[in-house]
C-alpha cells in the first residue's frame, strides 16, 4: 500500500497529537480491503508511534482501496469507499 507523502505527515501529526504518554501501549486499528503484510504494518507502526503502539489490522473488503485508521472513538478515513461516500453525498445534497 502507498501513502502519498503529504498524507504520511497528516497522519503522523495526528496520531502523534493523539499519544500523550509513551510509557503506555496504545492500539490502533487499521482497516484494509486486504491483509497488511509484516513489512507494511512495521512501516505503519514506525510512522506513527514505533514501539508505543499496537497495530491492528482489520479486513473490509468493501473499502476498496486505501485504509481507515482507529484510535479509540477517532478515525482518520483514508478509503477509497470514504472518499466515494462524500462525492455522492456532494451530489445528493445539490
């Protein structure tokens, strides 16, 4: 999976807003339309908190793309099917 550079920094500005204490072990759910493999939870892990989190990865093949990443009641929809979600409610709402 490719994360584009400016959203690699969005979203490890926000997970690191989010992670106050190191000494506590946090897990963050990541949810893709197909299982991450070592190599691509590692560098998930690594940009986003290294040792202090726990990456769990969930499978929604109905994401089709892209991931959604959970961090107890916040979410950061990074998904193919959030961003078609928002064109279609664009268009309903005009």
């Amino acid at each position: 999976m490719k994360i584009s550079p400016a959203l690699k920094n969005d979203l490890k500005i926000y997970l690191l807003k989010r992670i106050s204490d190191k000494s506590i072990k946090k897990t963050i759910e990541v949810q893709t339309p197909y299982p991450l493999d070592s190599v691509e939870l590692s560098k998930i892990k690594k940009n986003i908190g290294g040792d202090s989190i726990e990456i769990k990865n969930t499978i929604h093949p109905e994401l089709l793309g892209g991931f959604v990443l959970i961090d107890g009641s916040e979410m950061f929809d990074a998904s193919l099917q959030g961003k078609l979600n928002i064109i279609v409610n664009s268009l309903l709402l005009h």
